[in-house]
C-alpha cells in the first residue's frame, strides 16, 4: 500500500490509523465564562480596597510630623499635627526606631480636637528601651 503526503506537511509525523486512538475535537472557548469571572475578580477588588481604604486611609486623620528631638537613651519627644473633622477626636500610633531601624517604642495617643479647629498641635514624649534615631506618627484613627 502506498502513502500520499499531498495533505500533510514535510515534517509532520505519521502514525498507523487506529494504533493511538482518536484525535480530540478542539476545545471550545467560553468567552462568557471568562467575562463574568473577570467581574467577579473586579468587583470583589472593588469591595477590599473600598474596606482598607475606609480602615486605613481616612484622610479626615491625616497626620505630619512637625520635628522630633529631646533624644536621650530612654526617650524621644514628638511634635506632630493632625487633621480632625470638627471638634473630633483621634488615636495615633507612635513609634521610634533605632538607627538600625528596629522599633524601640510604641504607643498609642489619644487626640482631641477644639471645636472650630481643624487641626490640633500635639507634643508627645515616647519613652523607649533603647536610643531612638527617630520619632514618627505611623497613622490615626477614629477612636473605637
């Protein structure tokens, strides 16, 4: 029995008919299935950054360090501002790092506004277990 190659290409193998069983049809494409995940992974993205935002970003409780200084071995003293709606109150979390950058104090700080003010001028003084390098506001928020 002869072969005709005239349907197939120069380097396409050729197997004996029925020895591998039968090709499979093409998989079809379901671009509707893909289309609605793609909204479900949006929307759902949506949601959580919405949630975060509201968490963490709040820019009502924004906050700016003014200066930093008094540096002994045991303490840093902190001056910073923080916009508060009006006559509203906030807590801040300070901290101070090392010159490594190791964080050798925490805490949180209550904050209360002056109706009329937007903004309150706070000094702390955050006392730490070893020398700070640095005093900083890592955010506010509503108090809970």
């Amino acid at each position: 029995m002869t072969e005709t190659h005239a349907t197939l290409g120069p380097d396409a193998p050729v197997f004996p008919a029925g020895r591998y069983g039968r090709r499979r049809a093409p998989r079809r494409r379901r671009p509707v299935l893909a289309a609605l995940l793609a909204v479900v992974v949006v929307a759902t993205l949506t949601v959580v950054s919405v949630r975060l935002y509201r968490q963490y970003g709040d820019p009502a409780y924004d906050a700016q360090v003014i200066s930093y200084g008094d540096i002994t071995d045991d303490q840093v003293v902190v001056d910073f501002r923080v916009n508060l709606p009006d006559g509203g109150s906030a807590v801040c979390v300070l901290r101070a790092r090392d010159h490594a950058g190791a964080e050798v104090a925490r805490e949180e700080v209550p904050v209360t506004a002056v109706a009329g003010q937007p903004h309150v001028t706070v000094r702390h003084r955050l006392a730490t277990t070893a020398r700070p390098f640095i005093g900083e506001v890592v955010r506010c928020r509503p108090p809970v």
